[in-house]
C-alpha cells in the first residue's frame, strides 16, 4: 500500500505551555481505512520517540522531510499492526498517526523555517511539554471532525502521549492502549535521558542548535542514540545481530581500536541514526520527556488525582519482560493507580526475548489482545 501524508496547518499560532509562541504551526499526517458516518471509529496512534506520521504502508519520499528521509523511513514503523485484519483493523478503523510538533518529518519543527525570515528555528524553537503535543493533534481531530476517539494508543515515548491524551481530554477517548510505558518519570529514565541530551549539547558543532548552515552535530546525536539504544534492544538480540564483520572507523577514534562485533554493531546504528533524524528535534523531545508529569499536566497535587475523571474509560497495558527502558514495574504502578481509581483495567505481560523494542518486532505477541480490546466489549 503506497502511502502519501497529508498536511494540516492550525488556523492561528500556537502558545507553548513553558513560553513561546510559534507563529504557524503545520502537522504532517497520515491517514488509513474510512471514517464512518457519525466518525466514531476514529483510533489516534502516537509514535514512539524517533518515529514519524508514516505508521503503515510505503511511503518512498516525503520532500518536506529533506534531509531526513531515508530508505529507513520508507516501510511503516508499525505496518505490521496497521491494516486489513491486522491488530488495528482498518475493515473496522480509521486509523490517525502524526509527526510530533516539534518533528523533522514535515511536522513544524526546529529544523522548518521559520515565517518571518525563512531561515529554520533551530535556537528559537520553543520547549515543548507533553501536552502541547497532545493539544496540537487534539486540533488536528478538531479539523478533521473527530469528537471522540474509539481509542488512542501508543509505544514507549507514544505512551506517555497515549496517558496525557486519556488524561487531558478524557471526554474524547473510551479506549486507551499504552504499549511498554510508564505513568511517571524514573530516576533511571532521568539520568539516562540527560545522558543523551549532553551528549548533543556537547558537540562542538551544536552551537546552541544553530548549525544547519554549517557541519551537524553528528558526534554528539550518533552518542545519544547509542546511549539509548543498549535500552530498546536485549544484550541477547544485540549479540545475535552483531556477528557480522568487525569494521573500524576511521574517522572517529585516534586512539582506540574496535575490538569487538557488539561494538562495531552500536556504533553503525548510531551513524546510520543521524542520517534520519535531526538532533534539535531529538533534543526537544529529550527535554518533553524530562518533563514528563501527568499530575502537573492535570493541574492537580498528587498522581492519585489523575484517573478518577478517567472512570468510563478501559485500558489494555502492556509490558514487556525483558524491558529495561520502561521496566514492567511501571506498567505494574500504572495498573494500581488506575484500579484505585475504579478504572477498568487489564495488564498483559508479553515474554519477549527482544526486550523493549517487541513492541515493533513482534506483532503475533500483542495482535489477539488488541484486537479483543478494540472490537470487543469488556
């Protein structure tokens, strides 16, 4: 199935919540399966933290997305869970998956140019917090007429999204299905994320994210992404992967020889990484993460005051086992806040040897359980 995104700008600026205006904001998105009369079978999908609008499909070029399309980007993120018959049913579904504000793959972002001199934003693009994602696609269903969604769902990073939607607008959401998430920032999370944003802001070439005239700082992106990479992928699935040839750099290291094929491994995702991404975009989100709290998102004093108003709600968690970005405990803590709450809720646990990053690899593992949740009542 080829696919196309589409375009929606917003009619007027967007106010971030931590300060700053952006004068015009433009969300790239994609659409799959047919909205149905009275648009009740509508179902959001955020993506996760390096993902883009192009959820299912092919989709072989996106101008807009220049430089960061590449032959990565062209198969769906999720294709094996989108489409006919298939987790999310698109027979049944209309299916809705954008760029983050803040994006590089034609979503407005630090990288698009700015209206008033045409050069990118790069430094004056504003911090981002959860909600203003949530709240720009709140808009995008606005326009597209959608008042209530069947359900929202989402992985990783797309799950905190996937809480705040749920928690924000709960009046336009029955359905909600974290995929490998958490309801709350960790110590480990932290640290490890701040790991990564100093890995980038490090880069002599970052100059304060004002370097799309001259050299990219790609050292410091290719070292963030490696940092976060040993956490998506199982020590066990690296090692089986990574039984190739040992190459060395030669533009990287003075010193230091690769002596091993798990290194040579992370270090090619880590430069094959910053062909595709742009490292403002993925400072952005880095910080929206920091900053990630649900209860301040409410307006209320503790996180037991957050799901009472979601009452009508049904929630479908998932964990994964072998996860170590967002450990099953988590998804554990969200369960007892939701049935403290008097939500209905179920928690699957999905055994997994390819640790956090099942959630893309292995859709006969989650596919019955979403299904049951989407069609079914419970």
């Amino acid at each position: 199935m080829q696919t196309h995104p589409l375009f929606y700008t917003l009619p007027e600026p967007f106010t971030c919540r931590a300060g700053g205006v952006i004068p015009e904001v433009t969300l790239a998105y994609e659409t799959y399966g047919t909205l149905n009369a009275d648009k009740s079978n509508a179902i959001l999908v955020f993506h996760a933290l390096s993902g883009s609008q192009h959820a299912a499909g092919t989709c072989e070029d996106v101008p807009e997305a220049e430089p960061y399309w590449t032959d990565e980007c062209v198969p769906g993120w999720w294709d094996s869970f989108i489409g006919p018959d298939r987790a999310i049913n698109t027979n049944k579904f209309f299916v809705i998956c954008a760029n983050y504000l803040g994006g590089c793959y034609g979503s407005t972002g630090p990288s698009s140019p700015h209206p008033g001199d045409g050069k990118p934003y790069g430094s004056r693009f504003p911090f981002l917090k959860t909600d203003d994602i949530v709240r720009s696609q709140a808009k995008l269903l606005d326009h597209l007429g959608i008042e209530k969604l069947h359900a929202v769902t989402g992985p990783s990073v797309g799950g905190l999204l996937c809480l705040t939607f749920a928690t924000l607008f709960p009046e336009r959401v029955d359905i909600v299905l974290p995929l490998g998430t958490g309801p709350r920032l960790t110590n480990l999370q932290r640290l490890q994320n701040f790991e990564q944003i100093t890995a980038i802001e490090s880069d002599h070439y970052f100059n304060c994210g004002d370097y799309y005239e001259g050299p990219r700082p790609d050292s410091g992106l290719m070292l963030a992404r490696m940092i976060a990479h040993k956490t998506y992928v199982s020590l066990e699935t690296m090692a089986s992967r990574a039984r190739g040839e040992l190459v060395q750099p030669k533009d990287r290291f003075s010193f230091y020889q690769l002596g091993h094929q798990m290194e040579s491994y992370m270090f090619h995702h880590g430069k094959k990484f910053v062909q595709r991404f742009d490292a403002n975009t993925y400072l952005r989100i880095m910080a929206m993460w920091q900053r990630f709290s649900l209860k301040h998102t409410a307006g209320v004093d503790d996180i037991s005051e957050v799901f009472p108003r979601c009452a009508h709600q049904r929630y479908m968690i998932f964990s994964i086992d072998t996860d170590v970005c967002f450990y099953p405990d988590e998804q554990a803590d969200l369960e007892r806040l939701l049935k403290a709450a008097g939500v209905r809720c179920l928690r699957v646990t999905v055994h997994s040897e390819k640790g956090h990053d099942s959630f893309l690899l292995e859709p006969d593992l989650f596919t019955p359980h979403i299904r049951h949740t989407l069609e079914y009542t419970w």
